[in-house]
C-alpha cells in the first residue's frame, strides 16, 4: 500500500467520531497476543502522547493556531486513549514495564539500521544498549519481586542480558547533547526517526514517573526512580537531534507525517485482526490531520508544505526480532561513553560525569542490586536454583 | 453447562518459541551477570527502609469525650481498646468491599448465567445482603465504643490494599464466572477468620454482648464459605469433564 503524504486525503476532521464506549474497546489478552502487538500499542501511546505535548506547546506560542491545534488535538486525545486502552487490566505496571522496554530494544534498533545519517544512527546505538540493559533490571526486578518470568511477556524475541550498566549510565546533562540534524539536508527518514524515538523515550519517562511510587517495594521504588532518571537522559539527548531551527508549522507538520508513518508502519505488519482495524482507520485518521495541518500551513502561513514533506513514505519500520544487530552493537560499543555530543572511549570520559555519577550512586546503586548475580533462565531464578539442587 | 475456558494460542511459554529460549540462553553466557551476590543483596537496600519506616497511618482517638466514657469503653480500661477499634474498623472496610465484590459478581452473572447453573441469584443477593448487615453491625459496635466508624484505620487500610487484586478479578469482563468466585472464595476465606478473631477478642476484652451479635456474624460468614467450597468444586470439576 502506496501513502502519498501530499495527496492522501484520510478521514475529514469532521467525520472523525468517537463515543465513550468506542474508546474502551476490547483489550488486547496478555497470555495469547504477540509480543510485537503489545510493542505497537505500547509505541502508538508514545507517538499520539507526543502529539499532545507538542500541541500545547505550539498553542502556547502561537496565537494565531490555537483554534487549529485545539481540533486536532481533540482528536488525537482520543485516539491516544482507545489505543492505550487496549492494554489489558492483568497486565500489571511491572509488566507493562517490561513491555516497554521490549519496545525501546527492539524499535531503536530497528530505526539504528534503517537511519542513512551515520551520526543519528551512532546515537541510537547508543540509546539502544541503554534501554537494553534496563529490560535486564527490570526482568530481574519482577523475577525476585513478583516471581514472573519477563520471558512471559517478551516471547523469546528479546535477549534479557546486562547492556551499558546502568549504574554507568548516570551523566553530567552536558554530556547528554547530541549535534541536531540539519533540516536542509537531511532525509526525510532521519526526521521521522528522530520523533518517533523522542516520542516514544518522553512517554516511557513519563510511565515511570506515574508508577514508581504505585510501588511498595523499596527496591522497586529506587529503580524505578534511577531508570527513570535515565528516561529523562534519552529525552534531552533525543529531542537535541531534532534541527532548533524548524518553524513551529513545520514542526506540526512533521509531528502528522510521523504519525502517518508509524500508524502505516503499524497497519503493515499486524496479524491481530481487531487491533488491525484500529491502525487502518487511525491512518485515515492522521491523513486527515496531515491534510488540515496542509491547508493551515497554506492559509495561514502562505507557505508551500512541500517544502517540509516528502510525497511518499520511507519502508515501515521493522517489527522483528533484532537480537544478532543487537548483540553485535553490545559486543562493539558497551564501553563507549559521550564526551559532549561526540562519543568516546570510557577512559576519555569527562570528569563532570564521573562526579556526578559517583554522587547519585554514593549511598548505593539500585539497579546493581536488584540483579545482583541474576541471571535470565526459563521459568525464573527459583527453577533455575531447584534445578541446581536436583543436580547436587 | 459449557466451559468458558478453551485451549488456544498461548504464547506466554517457551514451548511456542523454543528458537527464541536457546538463543536467551547463550546470549546469557555470553553476556553474563554483571554484579556478583545474590537475591540476599536486595534485603540490604531494604533494610534501612524497615528500620525507619513510619507507620501507614494512627488509630483516632475517640471523636468525644462523651463517646470515650460509654459503658462500652469503662470495660475496656485496662486493655488496649485500640486493638480492638482497629480490628473492628478492619471488618467494616472488608465487608464494604466484600458487599461490592458480590454486587460485581451478580452484575457480571445475570448475563453469563449459563457459565454457573448451580449458582442462584437469589442466593448471591442473600449473601450480599448479609455482608451488607455486617458492615453495620461493625459500624454499630465502633459507634458503641465511642469510635468513629468513618475513619480509615491502620487494618482498615490493609484490607483495602489486600483487596485491590480481587475486585481487578472480579470487575474485569474476561475473567469467567469461575475465576470471579474465586476471587469471592480468597474474600470468604481471609473474612472467615477475620470474624472468629474479632469474636474471640471481643469476648477477652470484656464485651460480652458485642461477641454474641459478632458472633451471629460469624456462623453466616460460615455458610458463604461452605457454599463457596460446594460451588468452586461444582464448577470446576464439572468444567473439567468429571462430574
């Protein structure tokens, strides 16, 4: 299916309808669905999120759009709430952790493959083995907290292995900048992947934040508390690849073309029929928003959004188990560190990120404790140890 | 009476991708652990935290004086009588939301009646009833001792956060009439002996009458157990093909 982003014309905002009983729909079973409907369910919250948030930012700055943003901004809210919804009630919000980071490991490094701008992709190299190491503290976390296997919700796709330690991952916010694309040159798929894995790093800081202190648990507390702190991190360092210097109606513009991508990116490769159904309607949907963003960018800026959009849309984004790129990126750049934007050897690193971490982790480190001597195995730490003592 | 559980696509075990486990288990000796301990290590970093912890929370002090010198409360001089408030303010939380699990379970069963045909409804509303009339009487018994029956105490707090899985069971439209019972069994189980304490402790704490109507109480709570028992065993053996 060919999308022609400047010609498409989707859903008209006006017969875009919801009512209450169409926004909670049936949710998605957590025993029976693929793990990569849950990923994309997971990321689509994080994409129409975003929207959100840059609407009411643009709002605020801009006088002259409010009404216009107001609309689509309805829409998209409810749209964010039927997809976010399909998350089912047993999924509890360790394991819905867990499903989290399943999606930042396996879309980071499926837009790191994909990105031509051999720097942006360094950068989510970077990220990647990052969020790699907090599926690991994570899994840890519901294996000695809960006694779950996070195998359970990731289905064998997923390696569950240390990363970048995140003890080490803590750094001076300076160290966190990277160098932004130019909007001139770079290609259309770069600013795609660079809204797509800010908006979906923003909502899982966000997710954090909210359930951290749903915890009892000390330890689960802390490290929700530390990871999130990381989050916060990939926030700074993701929304700093994005050029400063687009307009605000380019940036909405691109915030729609984005959502067309990752809605299409959905539609292409869901096998679970009713979920299917959501994505190829929010696609029409978000064509209708692209075309009403068009139509404002024409009228209201007397500018020419071909200037800002390409006609048609990259590939999709990959959906797929990425387990040999992933293992190769760890195997090759575990021990990098960042010097400023630039990234470097860890013996190169700043003093002022040796300080600072060396501070946050001065009365203990969380995420070093939670998995102290874990390690993954089917069915969790208790079989693995029942199954040593069969052995002696 | 037909099942409502059925075999299918679970993928949440290793069966169904035995490629995707091999692969988990050399990359984890590839990748090993990359701090030494053990699971002994957390109980480090939460020791702190139960060594200085605060309670959740205070038992109130009667709201009156008035209330603090009825007749109820001169038998208690001696003892704690907060204990007793604490326990009785606890039973009044649990059959509120043991009211409210039940209202949940007839809602969800006047549509899926066939899922449960030894179930009546009459029969849930009487229960219903009963944990209804409990919540007063505990209500009743704080008012007589000068307590106030509004206020959350420390247990009445705990039953709220003990509850919190079972009514997730019970108000989710997937989970079957047979999984929505046994979330009403765990209740009936955990109120069961909540009952037979309360009555114990009011009796050693001088309130003969109080125990006599807890008491009453307690022999109904009794019955919703036994049937509770009768039907989990119906239900699922009758599921399963053996009866």
């Amino acid at each position: 299916m060919a999308i022609n982003l400047m010609r498409d014309k989707g859903t008209p905002l006006h017969r875009q309808d919801f009512t209450w009983r169409d926004l909670v729909q049936k949710p998605i079973s957590k025993l029976n669905v693929d793990a990569f409907t849950r990923v994309r369910i997971i990321l689509m919250n994080g994409i129409e999120s975003e929207s959100l948030r840059f609407s009411h930012a643009c709002a605020r700055m801009n006088k002259d759009l409010q009404g216009y943003l107001a609309r689509v901004r309805r829409k998209e809210q409810h749209q964010q709430t039927l997809v976010n919804w399909l998350l089912p009630a047993d999924q509890s919000p360790l394991e819905t952790t867990i499903g989290y980071e399943q999606v930042a490991i396996e879309v980071t490094a499926a837009l790191a493959q994909a990105e031509p701008d051999p720097y942006i992709a360094e950068v989510l190299r970077y990220g990647l083995l990052e969020d790699f190491d907090h599926l690991y503290r994570y899994a840890a976390l519901l294996d000695r907290l809960q006694g779950i296997d996070a195998n359970t919700i990731t289905q064998g796709y997923t390696d569950i292995v240390p990363g970048r330690p995140t003890v080490d991952e803590h750094r001076d916010p300076l160290d966190d900048l990277r160098e932004p694309y130019d909007k001139r040159k770079a290609a259309p798929l770069t600013k795609l992947h660079a809204y797509t894995i800010l908006s979906g790093e923003h909502q899982t800081h966000d997710y954090y934040m909210h359930y951290g202190p749903w915890f009892a648990d000390p330890v689960a507390r802390q490290l929700y508390a530390e990871i999130a702190s990381i989050e916060e991190q990939h926030v700074t360092q993701y929304e700093s690849i994005i050029d400063p210097t687009e307009s605000w109606m380019e940036k909405w513009l691109l915030h729609e073309a984005n959502e067309v991508y990752n809605y299409y990116s959905c539609l292409e490769q869901e096998d679970h029929p009713h979920v299917k159904a959501i994505w190829e309607r929010f696609l029409d949907y978000e064509l209708g928003h692209l075309q009403f963003a068009i139509d404002v960018c024409k009228q209201v800026e007397r500018r020419d959004p071909a200037e800002f959009l390409p006609d048609t849309l990259p590939a999709p984004i990959a959906y797929k188990s990425h387990r040999e790129y992933v293992r190769q990126v760890l195997r090759d750049e575990v021990d990098l560190r960042a010097d400023g934007t630039r990234f470097v050897n860890k013996q190169q690193e700043p003093e002022r990120s040796r300080n600072y971490r060396r501070q946050m982790n001065a009365d203990g480190s969380p995420s070093e404790a939670v998995a102290a001597g874990w390690r993954w195995s089917p069915g969790g730490e208790l079989i693995a140890d029942r199954g040593l003592k069969q052995a002696a | 009476m037909k099942s409502p559980q059925s075999m299918g696509m679970n993928r949440s075990g290793i069966d169904l991708s035995t490629q995707g486990a091999e692969e988990m288990m050399k990359a984890v000796d590839e990748f090993p652990p990359a701090s030494g301990g053990n699971g002994m290590t957390l109980s480090q970093l939460r020791a702190p935290y139960f060594a200085e912890a605060d309670p959740v929370g205070s038992i109130p002090l009667p709201g009156t004086l008035k209330g603090a010198a009825k007749s109820g409360m001169q038998k208690l001089l001696g003892h704690h009588a907060e204990v007793l408030i604490d326990q009785l303010a606890g039973r009044l939380a649990f059959e509120r939301t043991g009211t409210r699990l039940y209202d949940a379970l007839i809602g969800k069963f006047m549509t899926r009646r066939d899922e449960a045909t030894m179930l009546s409804v009459d029969q849930l509303q009487q229960f219903r009833a009963e944990e209804a009339a409990h919540l007063g009487l505990c209500w009743d018994a704080l008012h007589q001792l000068g307590a106030d029956p509004t206020a959350v105490t420390p247990m009445a707090d705990t039953n709220a956060v003990a509850s919190i899985g079972l009514m997730q069971v019970i108000a989710d439209p997937r989970m079957t009439i047979a999984q929505s019972l046994h979330a009403i069994h765990v209740a009936e189980l955990a109120d069961n002996d909540g009952w037979r304490l309360l009555v114990k402790l009011a009796r050693e704490m001088g309130q003969d009458e109080m125990a006599g109507r807890l008491q009453a109480a307690l022999e109904e709570e009794e019955r919703h157990l036994a049937s509770l028992r009768t039907w989990m065993e119906q239900i699922i053996l009758h599921e399963a093909g053996a009866q």
